[in-house]
C-alpha cells in the first residue's frame, strides 16, 4: 500500500525532506514506527503521531490504509 509521510521540525533534517509517498509493507502504525526507527536515526527525537489529521495514541497499534496520510510531529517551540 502507499501512504504519505509528512515531517516537520529536525525530522525535516533527518529525513531529508518534508514529504514523501512511500510504499509500505507494514500493516498497522507500530509497525511502520518500528521499520522507520531501524532504517533511519529517529529514535532520539520525540514526536506525535498523526494519521488523517488526527493525533493517535503510539501504544495503540492503529491500522493503515492505502493513502493514509501519516504525519511525525515533533514538539512545537517559540511564540
């Protein structure tokens, strides 16, 4: 299936690049998480998970879909 990775903030930095459409074998979000954290060096930076615009929960193990829109959205700063 194909989903939509958004990053913001230093994952910007780390993924290099805000966006990008990528195919995916996993079928839930811990999975995607666990295969991002062992193919790129993300686990140091804290974020929230969004699927479709809403904030999840990352214990809860959400399934995804085709053309989910997966958003990693670290902590917001300034003023």
């Amino acid at each position: 299936m194909k989903v939509t990775l958004k990053y913001f903030g230093q994952l910007v930095d780390v993924m290099g690049n805000h966006e990008e459409t990528r195919e995916i074998s996993s079928n839930n979000s811990n999975e995607l998480l666990e295969q991002m954290k062992q193919n790129n060096p993300i686990g140091h930076i804290p974020f929230q998970l969004a699927i479709n615009d809403k904030l999840i929960d990352q214990k809860a193990a959400k399934k995804l879909n085709d053309g989910d829109v997966i958003a990693l959205l670290p902590p917001y700063a300034g003023g």
